[in-house]
C-alpha cells in the first residue's frame, strides 16, 4: 500500500494528468507543444524517463500475463471506487477532492452535456485501473501516454529522446513503422505499453458497448488521437470507433475543478446506473 510518494515519485498519479492537461491546453499554440518540456516539474520529466526507458515488449508481456488472468479481486465497481478513494485520495496537492468526486464531476459533465447513460458510466469507472499503484505496480505502470510496442516509437510522444535507453531501440525488428505488425492490421493486435487503460478494458470489456471499450481503452493513447500517430496500424473498425475517443478526451482533461460534488446525494443515481450494465461483483 502506498501512503507516502518515494523522493521521485509523482506526488499523486493526478500530477500526470494535472501534466498531460496543461500540455493540450486549448490555448497551446503548435509551436509551443512542439517547445513543451522547458518547463515540466523533475519528478514528471523523471517519471517519463521511466516510462520510456522500462515500456519493452518484454515488459509488456510479462504485465499481460500477470494481470489479465483477472484473478486478483472479485468485488463490485462502486466497492472498488471506495478501495481506489480510501488509498489515494489524499496525495493530490493542487486540491481536496477525493478520486470519487473526481470521478462523479466527470460523469456528472457528460451527462450535463446530454450524452447516453452508458456514456455516463464510462466517465464514472474509466480510471479505476489505476488500483494497479495500490495493489504494488510503479507509477510509470500504471499512468502515461500510452503508445505501441514493438515498432517504431513515434517522435509525436512527448519526451522521446527517452526511448534511446529503452533497450528495444537496440533491436531492428521493433524499429520499422509496423515492426511485428500487420499494416492496417488494427490495434486490438497491437501491444500498447501497460498502464490503467489496457488493465480495465480486459476488466470491463463483457459489460459495455464497443464505443466506451474504445474509450477506456485508448484514453490515454495521445500520440493516436491527439496527435494523428500510427493510423497506419489501425484497421477500419479503429477508425470508425476513434472520434468516440476523441468526444471523450475533453471530459477526461477538462471537467476537473475544485467545486465538489454531492457524492451523497449522487450515489443512488451512479449505482442504479451501475447495476445496470455490471453484476454486484465482477473479477479484477
């Protein structure tokens, strides 16, 4: 259980994306993204420098195998957001919110926008993957910019100049456009570095429309739908399916704010919801 960050760590796993939000302010002209760096916080610039350096292929196989068997946990989704609140809510300096307020002003922004319940119940559950830093992963594991491994690593990922440590730059195969994969192959067949996203899509995936697996799973996926990367991997489906990634990213950056919501009052609404689309428990 983590309570107190390492001297390197991030202070919260919130600092990434307090990061990735100030990085694709709608005010950041294209000149300054492509200056973006100057100004980033050590323990960030640090956590990238993992993350680049530590995201190998043979990382990514070994999480897979270790985490995706599911047999971790069998608890409900509401119980999992309070085991997610009680271990990390406190360690975000910028405000006082707990990681379930979080969770409810981003759902509560999308249904005030008038989109589907399902829709609602993405922005509710989409980070409960993060529990993987509770039960022991690092940070750069769990959080980041997400991004293929296995092929070229796009010069469109911040911090890309630290990829030169990570030891499948060495290995020609891994350094092509498409390396071990198909062209237009699609990216269900395509290993993206591990992290929160991959971890709860493999949770989630029986439960949801195809449209909120997309978005859990490729939220985090910048380079792709921020950034225009590595369309020559996706295969039609992928493009239909991208612009719900897309229409969601604004409320993954943008509804956080200090103004609290009534989780109270909010409870009976988001857990009818649940009880909706989720048996009580579901495996983790």
């Amino acid at each position: 259980m983590h309570m107190q960050p390492e001297p390197q760590e991030l202070e919260s796993l919130d600092q990434w994306d307090d990061e990735v939000r100030s990085r694709y302010d709608p005010n950041r002209t294209e000149e300054k993204f492509r200056d973006y760096g100057e100004g980033v916080a050590p323990v960030v610039r640090e956590f990238y420098r993992l993350n680049h350096t530590n995201q190998t292929v043979a990382f990514v196989k070994q999480k897979r195998a270790e985490w995706l068997g599911l047999d971790h946990a069998r608890i409900g989704i509401w119980e999992m957001m309070e085991r997610l609140n009680t271990l990390v809510d406190d360690s975000d300096p910028d405000t006082d919110l707990s990681q379930i307020e979080h969770n409810l002003q981003t759902a509560e922004a999308i249904r005030a926008a008038g989109h589907p319940r399902w829709f609602q119940l993405t922005g509710l559950i989409h980070d409960l993957g993060k529990i993987l830093w509770v039960w022991g992963e690092p940070q750069w594991a769990v959080v980041g910019d997400t991004f293929p491994v296995g092929c070229e690593f796009s010069d469109r990922i911040v911090f890309h100049e630290f990829f030169a440590a990570n030891p499948d730059s060495q290995v020609p195969q891994y350094q092509t456009p498409c390396g071990v994969y198909e062209p237009n192959g699609g990216l269900d067949r395509v290993n993206l570095s591990w992290g929160h996203d991959e971890y709860l899509y493999h949770v989630t995936r029986d439960y949801l429309p195809e449209e909120a697996q997309y978005m859990i799973r490729y939220h985090s996926f910048y380079p792709a739908h921020r950034e225009n990367a590595y369309t020559h991997l996706m295969n039609g489906r992928d493009l239909e399916m991208f612009p719900w990634v897309r229409r969601f990213n604004p409320f993954d950056l943008y509804s956080k704010s200090h103004e609290k919501p009534d989780a109270e009052r909010l409870k009976p609404y988001y857990t009818e919801l649940i009880a909706e689309y989720f048996p009580d428990n579901i495996r983790w």
